[in-house]
C-alpha cells in the first residue's frame, strides 16, 4: 500500500512539474519624473530560457491613478505604449499633473491583439 501511495504522489509531483508554464515577469519598475510634463519609466527585463522567441514577445506598459494587483484588473485600462521586448525604459508624457502607478507586462503576439 505505501508502495502504491508513493508512486501516485511520484506521478502527481513530476506531472505538475513538467506541466507549469514558465512565468516571465519584469521586475524593479521604476518611474522618476524628468520634468513638469515627462515621467521616465524604466524597468529590468527576467532572463529569458534559451528555448524562448523573444521576437514573438512585446512589452505593454499601462499607467493608472490606482496600484494594480496583476494582469487580471488591466482589463478597464487603456495601454500607454506597446513596445519591443527588449526595450528597458520609456519616457511618458501624462495628459494630467497627478500621481500614477505604471505596471509592464510581457505579452506574446496572441495576448496583444485580444
């Protein structure tokens, strides 16, 4: 019986395993202002795996008045600029003089156009 016990477990532990996608995120974004009009963002792209197209890949970068909590609350914003993949900063121009928080996703050529 714990024979039969451990080679389920075994079974699960390695399918899940072998079944995760790899997660890209960007990291350390950061966003100072340049002048009255101008906010320079920039961020640190993930290393990529060698078996990976980065050319099938962009960066979308959104701005909001509010923190966003992943990709699953960016439905209700507009993106300010989609840009290559390895692009690391951009200079954006705001319409209002207030506070923003900026979120950059890595998107492939099937998420950008949904």
């Amino acid at each position: 019986m714990k024979k039969l016990i451990f080679i389920i477990i075994s079974f699960f532990t390695i399918t899940f395993t072998l079944a995760q996608d790899v997660r890209l995120l960007v990291s350390n974004i950061h966003a100072e202002p340049v002048n009255s009009q101008e906010i320079f963002v920039s961020w640190q792209l993930p290393n990529i795996p060698e078996d990976i197209d980065t050319t099938q890949l962009s960066l979308i970068l959104y701005r909001s008045p509010q923190q966003k909590a992943g990709n699953t609350t960016l439905e209700d914003l507009k993106p300010v600029v989609t840009l290559p993949y390895n692009t690391t900063s951009y200079t954006d121009t705001p319409d209002k003089d207030s506070s923003f928080y900026y979120t950059v996703i890595i998107a492939t050529e099937a998420t950008s156009q949904q």
